[in-house]
C-alpha cells in the first residue's frame, strides 16, 4: 500500500487507514510510540504506564470483599514508643 505524505504546516504526515490502526491494535489510541530503526519508521502502541489500572483493580477488590489482611495485625519492635 502507498499513502501519501502530506505538508502539515512546516512538518510532514501521513493518515493511516482506520483497518490498518485497528490491525496494530491502535484503534481508538491518542497517543503512540514512535521511532526510527534501520531507516524504517516504526509506529508502536506506547508502553503502559506503571502502575496503570491499579486504582480500578483495588476498587474491585474492596468492593468484591476481598480485601482482608493476609497476615492479620501485627505490631513492630519500638512501636509503643512512637507518638501519633
């Protein structure tokens, strides 16, 4: 497949078809990786970000009542000597 590479202002771009974003899986993706290697343009689905998902994922656990402690409650040496 050819696609044109159009003036955008004082830089170059290009429209990717919808079924080729979709093929990478970067449908409905605002934002992705992109990178030269080997004179080839490569165009990457970023990385996710540390720790995405964690907030939700703790949300239904607590709401699922799963979120009892493991271990149960435990003090530390030199615990009665700290003020709060």
């Amino acid at each position: 497949m050819h696609i044109a590479i159009r003036k955008v202002g004082n830089s170059r771009g290009i429209v990717l078809p919808k079924a080729m974003l979709a093929q990478a899986g970067l449908d409905g993706v605002n934002v992705a990786a992109v990178a030269v290697e080997g004179g080839t343009i490569v165009l990457r689905k970023p990385p996710k970000a540390a720790r995405e998902g964690w907030a939700q994922a703790a949300q239904a656990i607590a709401a699922s009542g799963d979120d009892a402690l493991v271990m149960g409650e435990f003090g530390n040496e030199g615990d009665e000597a700290l003020t709060w």
